[in-house]
C-alpha cells in the first residue's frame, strides 16, 4: 500500500476554501491577519470566521492548518501569544509558526498542539530538520530553494517526521521571504506579512543625463547591466516590453512532472501557494494536482511506470502565470526573470456557475470573459471537465442573448444532447462549476 500525499490548498476566504475542499484538497491552510504573511487580501478577519472555516472543513473530513508565521518583533509578543491562545480553541489540526520563540512557547503551553515550522523558517539540510523534530515539531515546510535529491535525502534521514514541499504557485525571488525589497522600495515589511509583492511588480527604465535630477527621459532601446568588476561577465539583458521590464520577476512554480518522483520518496505533503488567486485558478489547480496525486499512487501501488496525466497538463494550460519552472527541484538555475505573463494556453474562463436548475438544465451564472451562442465550450466541475453545447443563453433581465458580457449575470441552458454527457452531474458539484471557453490544444 503507497502512502497518498496530503494536498495542501490555500484558502483565502471561506468563499475559496470550499472551492479548494471541492476539487479535491485534502487540507487548507488559513492565516489570521495580523499573524500570518498575508496580512494584505485576507478573507478570515477574525475568530468567528475562522472558527467556521475549521468547523467546514472538519465536516468534510478535511484538516485545516493555522498560518501564524510572521517574525515578531518584542511588541508583538505578547499580542501574538493572546491570539496563539484564542485561536488554539478553535482547534485547528496544526498551527504553522516560524519563528523558533514561539515554536518552544508552543511546546509549553498546550503540548498536544501539533506545531508544522513554516517555509520562513528556511529548512535546507537533514541535521536541522531532526533539530526541529527533537523540540516536538511534527512537520517542516521545506525551503523552496531546494533540489529535488536533497529533499529525498532530508526525508530518508528522518524518515519519522513529515515533510512538506511547495508544488505550485509564485515563489520569491529571495529565500522565500527573507527579502528586504518591499521594505526598501515602499516600506512594508515582508516579515511581517505586508510585502507587496515589489519583485514581480513591472518597472520602467530611466535615464537622465540633464543638469537636474528631474530631468528624467525615458530610455529608448535595448538597455544592459554589467559588474564593473567583472567586465569578461557578460553584461545581463534588462528586457522591456511595453509594460516594463520584470527584471526581478520569477517565473511560477510548477512541480507537475515531479510528483510522480516526490510521492515514490514519501513526501507527506504537496502544498499549493496563492491565498489571493481566483476560486477558478484555485479549483483548476488543485485539480491538476489531484489527479496527478492519485494517478502516482495508482501507478506505485500497480507496479507501473508513474506519469502525470494529460489532463493535469492540460488544467494547467487553461490558467494565466507568469510562465511555469519546476523551481530549485531540478536544478540550481530555474528562475528566468525575462519572462512577465504567460497567458492560459488552452483557453479561458467564461462563467461561473451560481445556480444549477437539472430539471432543465439551466444555470445562472456570474460571466467572467465574453462568450457567445455557438462558442466551444467545457463544464468544469469536481467531477471532471466535460464539452457542453448551449441551447440559449439568457442576459441578466432574462432575454434571449447572443452573446454575454463580462461583469454581468446571465443564465446558461445546456442543450439536451449534450447533457447526457454529464447527467451525473451532482447539485453539489454543479455548484463549484465553471464554463470554459477552448481556443488551442494544449499538446
Ligand atoms: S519582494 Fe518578492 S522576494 Fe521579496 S518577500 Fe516579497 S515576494 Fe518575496
């Protein structure tokens, strides 16, 4: 029997979270506010929303873990440990800390609670993971900057402790938030949950060569860095497009074609980033993960050659990013800060579905990207994707529509034929479901 990874999700809000649980997610992670890294965006305001965060993925028979991995300062000590000890009440599966202060106060004060150290803790080698094991953490989010064979020797050394790894989703461009950039260029703290992100935002080169500072121009052409020092390096392309330069911007991780390798080496855990990304993003991935989960454990268990399946890649083709790598997992140079968006490959968002009505097949929906009568369409739901054909579509007063426009309800009438297709269709599935509009194949 091969032991299945846990999918580890985001949850933004409550509203995300029960997308992430839907398609697939065995597990959530949630912060609160003022202790977490995503100070900024985030849905859990307070106790009572978290509270009913844990209370609905319990019900699912899901976990849900505590995001509480800022590095405080002597002023947010004792703050932090009043809400430590509020949030312990709701008893959420594990709470996720950093900083190593509060990993031992943990120990203290409610010894059943099961401590996982957060990726900013920056975990890189076997002898500081069984460290953190002997103070009575029970799992480490591994550093993001590590290759694929140190991660299989960390959990071969201590076989005993759980070891979580980032899969998929926008890494920094620093060790995983040991960064002073957001701090330097708008003074928000990134170890305190307020980094804005200034790595991946677009810059715009400037030159000035006038007898006041004012005097900027902005530079036209091709524009190259290079060390003074080292004038046999050559000089770095600082590549603008007409939005900028992303000089500093990684490209996103994807770890797709590593799961089958990390689940044979027992990993415990694959986590998803993005707390801030759309319910469509979120569901998609996890669903690509999902299966791609299970089709290794399928392919161990058998005895067959693991491999990710095709429509794990191709969920991956129907999301926007900033261009894919597998990050650190398969070699020391991943990142390619030339690249800015990538555009989903294979097609997009139309609709999100708010009602399903299967008497007549027609659901009500919330239209993200404009669509028309005609256009090919698939029904994505937690059961899978399947091509559907739209008998009429209805604009938001209820008239005929030939086409909908983004920003606007309508509503969506599936045409007999081709709603056999998904006759299994479940009120719950259909609830978390999505249709999406195909342009190319992803091959
Ligand atoms: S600025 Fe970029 S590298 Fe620095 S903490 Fe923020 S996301 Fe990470």
């Amino acid at each position: 029997m091969v032991k299945a990874p846990e999918l580890l999700a985001p949850a933004g809000d409550l509203f995300r979270m029960k997308y992430a649980i839907a398609y697939g997610a065995d597990a959530v992670y949630a912060g609160q506010p003022a202790f977490s890294l995503r100070s900024r965006e985030n849905g859990f305001k307070n106790l009572d929303d978290l509270a009913e965060g844990v209370s609905y993925v319990h019900g699912k028979g899901k976990k849900f873990y505590l995001t509480s991995n800022v590095i405080p300062r002597n002023t947010k000590v004792e703050p932090f440990q009043k809400a430590l000890l509020a949030a312990l009440e709701l008893k959420p599966d594990a709470l996720i800390v950093a900083d190593p202060g509060f990993v031992g106060w943990l120990r203290k004060v409610s010894s059943q609670t099961e401590v996982h150290l957060s990726v900013q803790a920056n975990t890189t080698n076997y002898l500081t993971a069984s460290f953190w094991r002997e103070l009575g953490v029970r799992r480490i989010i591994l550093s993001r900057e590590l290759r694929l064979s140190e991660i299989l020797e960390i959990k071969e050394r201590n076989p005993d402790l759980e070891l979580e790894v980032f899969v998929h989703g926008a890494v920094c461009m620093a060790m995983s938030g040991r960064c002073m950039l957001s701090n330097w260029v708008t003074h928000r703290d990134a170890n305190q949950g307020a980094c804005d992100n200034s790595c991946r935002m677009p810059y715009r080169l400037y030159a000035n060569d006038g007898p006041q500072c004012a005097d900027y121009r902005e530079h036209q052409g091709d524009f190259f860095l290079q060390r003074t020092d080292r004038p046999e390096l050559a000089p770095v392309a600082l590549d603008e497009d007409t939005w900028g330069t992303y000089f500093m911007s990684s490209r996103d991780l994807c770890a797709l074609d590593v799961v089958p390798e990390l689940v044979a080496g027992g990993l415990d855990s694959f986590k998803i980033e993005g707390r801030t990304r759309s319910v469509y993003y979120l569901s998609q991935v996890v669903r690509a993960y999902r299966m791609a989960i299970d089709a290794s454990v399928r392919a161990l268990e058998s005895g067959t050659p693991p491999e990710v399946p095709q429509e794990s890649r191709r969920a991956m083709g129907f999301v926007d990013g900033r261009g894919f790598m597998p990050g650190f997992l398969r070699g020391p140079l991943p990142q390619n800060y030339e690249s800015t968006h990538v555009a989903a490959e294979s097609g997009c968002v139309c609709a999100q579905i708010l009602d399903y009505d299967p008497a007549n097949g027609s659901c009500r929906v919330n239209v993200k990207n404009a669509f028309s009568l005609g256009d090919e369409l698939e029904l994505m739901t937690p059961q899978g994707m399947v091509p559907c054909s739209v008998e009429r579509l209805e604009d938001f007063r209820g008239g005929v529509a030939e086409r909908l426009h983004p920003g606007t309800e309508g509503c969506v009438v599936l045409s007999g034929g081709a709603f056999t297709s998904c006759e299994n269709l479940s009120l719950e599935s259909a609830k978390f479901g999505f249709f999406v509009k195909r342009t190319t194949q992803k091959s």
